[in-house]
C-alpha cells in the first residue's frame, strides 16, 4: 500500500531541494499498519 509524503502544504518554500522532492514521491507504508487497513478495507482480497 502506498501513501502520500507528510507535510507538504506548509513551509515548502523554506525547505531544501532534498526535502522538496522526497514530498513529490510516494512511499510505502510500514508493514504492519498496511495489514491492518487492508483488513479494514470492505471487499479486500487480503482478509
């Protein structure tokens, strides 16, 4: 499961060139978090 970078509506203009584009791409969420929302999600295959 993929998830979105954190803050990036706010002091995007401040941060450095390495911050801005580590915002611009997705990452995967931790292992077990991801378990548990696919088995929270209805009509998951992953139940």
């Amino acid at each position: 499961m993929i998830r979105r970078a954190t803050g990036q509506n706010h002091y995007n203009s401040k941060e450095t060139g390495a911050e801005g584009r580590a915002k611009k791409k997705d990452k995967r969420m931790f292992r077990a978090d991801e378990k548990n929302i696919v088995a929270a999600l209805p009509y998951s295959i992953g139940k």
